[in-house]
C-alpha cells in the first residue's frame, strides 16, 4: 500500500481535525510531502463525494457522508490485498501450485493466460518460468506454444524440494489451505514417531528437510502422483527396510485421502536412510525385563551360530526392541505387517533365515507370540546388517539376460562356491545400469557390460551362460583373492560341512519313496518315529510345527529342511525322507525332506550343517538323482562323495 492510501486511512479515522505534523509523524514524512498528499488525493476522494478541508490553526479534515468513508475504506483495503495477490511471489506460487497441485491431467499453463491473470507483460511471466527453470530443467520443457509439459515424479519432487528449501516464504503460501494444515499435522505425527525413536535428537535442518519431502509427497499423492521409485540391488534395499515396519503403521493411520503407496513407502524409508536417521527403542530402558533378557539370549544364541559376536552391538539390540515391540502388539491384535522383501530375503538368506529360526522358536515362546514369515524376515533383515557392520561380507552380482532360462542353473552353481554369509543376487544389464553398485564385490556376466559403469573395487567376470569348470574356478580364485586374509571358508568348510551331516545321519531313519498327502503327514511320520526311539520329546512336533508357521522351509529346487526348538531335541539326528510323487510345501513342489533335530549341545554344528544343504541342494540335479535311489546305501554314497569333492 502506497502513502497516499495509507494518508488517506488515517484521516479518515480521525473525527476531529489533525495538523499536518500529526500525519507527518505517523507515516515518516514531512509536512510539506503531506500538503502533497492532499493534493494527489483529491481525484479518488471525488469518487466518493469526499473531499479534504484545510483549516487555518486547526488543520485537516476529511469531510463527507459516513457511508461513502466505509466504501472508499473497502476499495483501499481490496487494493491492498491485489497488491499482495498480484506480487511476484504470489505469481510464482500460484504457477507452481498450477503445474504440480492442480487435478488438471495434461499440467499444461500458458504465458498468456497467465498474463491475463495477474495483469503483467508476458517479459514477466517468462520470468518467473525462467526462475522455475532453475530447480525443474530436467523435465520442464518449453515448446513453441509456450506451454509447459512435466514428467518424472521423483524429478518434480527432488525439483519442488530445492524450491522450497530456498524459498521457504512460497513453501508457507502453497501449503496454507485447510488441507495442507491436515498434512502439516500428518507430517508432524510421522516426525513425532521418528523423534521418539532416534538414538540422538534430529536437527532442525533434517527435520525440515524431512516435512518438506513429505508435504510434498501426500500433497502429490491427493492428485494420484506418486514415485516409481528406482530400481535397486536387494544388498542395498536392506538398509532403507529397517524403517519400514514403523513407516508402513505410519500410512496405514492417516487419513484414506492421503493414498501412501508401496512406493512411497519405499521412498520414504530411502529418505530416512539418506539423512542418517538412525532407528532405535525409545522405551529401551523400560521393556519389560524378561523381554530384554531373552532378545540378549537371541542375539547370544545367533552370535554363536554365525561365528560372529553380536553381543556388543547396540544398534541390533536397539533395533530388535523396536521392531519387538509393535510385533507383539501386531500380532496379539491379529495384524499381519506384510514385508515387501520377503520372498527375496528367504530365498537369498535362506541360510540366515535357517540358523536364526532355531532362537527364534525360543523366543516367541517366551514372548508367547506365534512369528510368521513376515516377522522372520524383517528380523533376519535387522542381524544381516548386524553381520555387515561386523564382519565382511562380499557382495556378488550375477548379470544375465532377461528370460535366460539358464540363469538360474548359473547361480546355483556359482552360490554353491561362495562362502556362508555371502550373498549373491541375480540382475540383468539394463537393471544393472540404473543401480548404485558400490557395495558390490564381484560382478559375474554372462553378456558384455562395456557401457556400464563400474567402481574401481569391483571385480568383474566374463563367463559363458553356461560356465566350464574352468570359469567356475576361475571365480573361485577372484573370490579367494578377494578375501586375502581371511580363512578360506570355501575349501576348509566344505569336508567339514559334509562330514558333520553324515555324523548324524542313520539308515534306520532314511524312508524311500514314501507316499504322503501333505507336509503334516510327513511331519507327524517322522516326529512319531523320533520320538518312539528316543531321539525326541514329546513337544516336537509342535516345534517342527511353530517353525513352519514362521515360513515354509522348501526351497525352490525341491527339497525342504524342516527343523525344531534344540529344548525339544534329546540326541541329535538327520532323517531324509523321499517321496514317490511331490507334495507342496509352502510356496514349492518338493521330494526330498532333510529334517533336522539338533540337541543344544550340538548347536556349534549346526552352521556347518545348513550351510552345507544349502550349497548341495542349490542343485536341482543332485535333488534329481537323491529322490531316484532304491537303497538307503545309495543315498550315504552319494553324500560322501560329495563330501570328497
């Protein structure tokens, strides 16, 4: 509002006459610019029948009728509020709130329309766009119609982002509708979560940083715009899943307007991951006592199972506490939380999720909670990167065409030669070029990848989609290279490993193609015959049971390996059992069934043990060839000699 309006709602206000040094003094000039004003003013106060009277000794008044005051006040005031209206910043907001937060499907705006909005020369619209350009070039595009096209939703969100960073005002003038104060409080409640579950208080920058991400994601969200967040390798994905579980509860209690998708989710826990949030238990001093004592048990118990101690790792004690605790709750209320990873998690950490299912069965016991596959996996989840922060573990790649029916003979070749704890995935080349591949070891191609880039440290590895054994051993030489130092696992483990099956393999507990309807008739079988001859107690069956609750023990190739509670075991065995026909098992057809009954006293074994199924029965064709014999002589042959290879 200039002065001369400002003069001119000041005197109106004043009954009875001022001097011009009363008005000098409240708007900051001097008498004689005052005169000025009346002057100037003279025209608009004739609009309305007004006029200003200049009184020798008294001063100076504004005369007319009472009604006419009250509409020339209106019309000030409404200029005012244009003036705001119509501002740079006001343009500027409005063009962003037009092409990023409007239902218009095409986000098509002109600069004439908009010049005809707010009453300036298209010089300034092109301006502003020019200003917007700055932040969204990537993927706003001028054509010769002057209208403006967007694409790419994490571009736009990143582009928007770095906007309101700099330009907080046009962040507060988008989001100041009713609605945007309802994702404010959103927001706030998911920032609330964090706060009470970080190990050290967030900054303020983060914490921004974090609400401006977020209000923009929901408000997106409204107008059905949502990430395709990128693809990624599963050894990175694990580090961004740990907040997954409180994220996901999160979007499940807001507002059904606000559609969160998987996606998002994704995005957001990358968010968290990206600004060094770091998860814990805010209740970590006052859980429940018995529940702190047994999560030290499981993480003693998995310690002693991987090798590796565990024990003085907080961030996995603090981390198991905060996933523990809301899975109680979830699970005594009937919620299932669905991990997105599960399938890839079992499948490439089958042998993690083996080893840690043996404590497991013993603490939801004690917890008296039933764990399923979900929950097993999120665990496994939170001590695989225990591992990573405490041991190395070598990452591999295997690359092969899409479709390529002869990928998954390859990987079950090369995960046979690498060491227990190692993990490997299955990519193609176009995946591979999208992905951040710092963490990866060695990439082992079947197809030539000159266009891709790759770190320094990693490894790569040419061999044919069907390697010779010559290749295989030449990745078996990169592999002990890589690990330099360390004990050879691979040569020293694996006449351990085998010799350690065999140990606790007797005929008399070897069934040949036997016929069975289902997984409970193989179970109650062999938990009968156990436990008629000593091997077993009474309550293992029900363990065997609890553990396939927690996920079915199969694997893809055919074989399951079904295992109980130690306190249920007296005296250790392996029974193998082969089908005539395959029975399902989970999410697999199988024939073969290794069923594990492992006493407490021999849990040390029990690494060795899984890591050596596990590498043997990657082969479809050992599987084959097992489920063929006629004599349990043949199956005891076979396992040594595989044991002398």
């Amino acid at each position: 509002m200039n002065n001369i309006d400002k003069f001119i709602l000041l005197i109106m206000n004043e009954d009875e006459y001022k001097p011009s040094v009363y008005f000098s003094s409240k708007i900051g000039v001097s008498t004689k610019t005052i005169l000025s004003y009346v002057k100037s003013s003279r025209e608009k106060l004739r609009n309305y029948d007004c006029y200003i009277d200049s009184a020798p000794r008294k001063g100076l008044k504004l005369i007319g009728h009472k009604n006419n005051f009250e509409k020339l006040e209106e019309e000030l005031q409404n200029s005012y509020e244009n003036e705001e209206l119509y501002s740079t910043l006001s343009r500027r907001s409005y063009i962003i709130e037009n092409l990023f937060f409007s239902n218009n499907p095409e986000n098509k705006i002109t600069y004439s329309e908009l010049s005809n909005i707010f009453f300036v020369s298209t010089s300034s619209i092109r301006t502003d766009f020019e200003f917007i350009e700055c932040y969204f070039s990537n993927f706003l595009r001028d054509d010769s119609t002057k209208n403006y096209s967007v694409m790419d939703e994490k571009s736009i969100q990143e582009g928007l982002k770095n906007i309101f960073q700099d330009n907080p005002q046009i962040f507060k003038k988008i989001f100041s509708q009713d609605v945007d104060r309802e994702i404010s409080d959103v927001v706030n409640k998911y920032l609330s979560i964090i706060r009470d579950k970080t190990i050290k208080e967030m900054n303020s920058y983060v914490s921004d940083s974090i609400k401006i991400s977020l209000s923009i994601l929901l408000k997106r969200g409204i107008f059905g715009k949502h990430i395709e967040y990128d693809e990624s390798l599963l050894i990175n994905k694990i580090y961004w899943m740990q907040y997954y579980a409180l994220t996901k509860e999160w979007s499940c209690s807001i507002d059904n307007r606000f559609l969160i998708s998987e996606q998002d989710i994704n995005f957001i826990c990358s968010l968290l991951l990206a600004h060094g949030v770091k998860i814990y238990s805010s209740s970590g001093k006052q859980i429940n006592k018995k529940s702190n004592i047994e999560i030290k048990e499981f993480i003693s118990s998995i310690s002693q199972l991987l090798d590796c101690n565990l024990r003085d790792d907080s961030r996995l004690f603090n981390s198991l506490v905060s996933h523990i605790e809301p899975m109680i709750i979830r699970i005594r209320a009937g919620i299932n939380l669905k991990n997105p990873l599960k399938k890839e998690i079992l499948k490439q950490y089958s042998s993690l999720c083996t080893l840690i299912s043996y404590p497991l069965e013993k603490l939801q016991n004690s917890l008296n909670v039933s764990i399923n596959a979900d929950e097993l996996s999120f665990i496994a989840l939170h001590v695989q990167l225990a591992l990573e922060r405490n041991r190395k573990i070598r990452h591999y790649i295997l690359v092969c065409p899409i479709g390529l029916g002869t990928s998954q003979l390859v990987f079950e070749k090369i995960k046979q030669i690498i060491p227990l704890g190692d993990v490997i995935e299955i990519s193609d080349k176009k995946k591979l070029k999208k992905v951040d591949l710092e963490k990866v070891d060695i990439i082992i191609s079947t197809t030539k990848l000159d266009d891709v880039v790759i770190p320094e440290r990693t490894s790569v590895l040419e061999v044919s989609p069907l390697p010779t054994d010559s290749e295989i051993g030449k990745i078996n030489l990169t592999i002990q290279n890589k690990i330099q130092h360390e004990i050879n696992l691979l040569s020293e483990s694996k006449i351990d490993d085998s010799s350690s099956i065999l140990h606790y393999i007797r005929k008399d507990f070897i069934y040949l193609n036997q016929c069975f309807n289902n997984k409970e008739d193989v179970i109650n079988f062999i938990s009968n015959e156990l436990r008629v001859n000593g091997f077993v107690k009474d309550s293992f069956k029900n363990s065997v049971n609890n553990r396939e609750n927690m996920g079915a023990t199969s694997i893809y190739t055919g074989v399951a390996i079904p295992h109980s509670d130690p306190d249920t075991v007296k005296k250790s065995i392996i029974s193998i059992i082969t089908l005539k026909s395959p029975i399902i098992w989970g999410n697999n057809k199988v024939k073969l069934i290794f069923l594990l009954a492992i006493a407490k006293e021999d849990l040390n074994g029990v690494k060795s043990i899984v890591s050596s199924l596990y590498s043997t029965f990657v082969n479809k064709e050992t599987i084959k060839k097992i489920t063929s014999f006629k004599q349990k002589e043949e199956v005891i042959k076979q396992l040594e000699s595989m044991r002398k290879k």
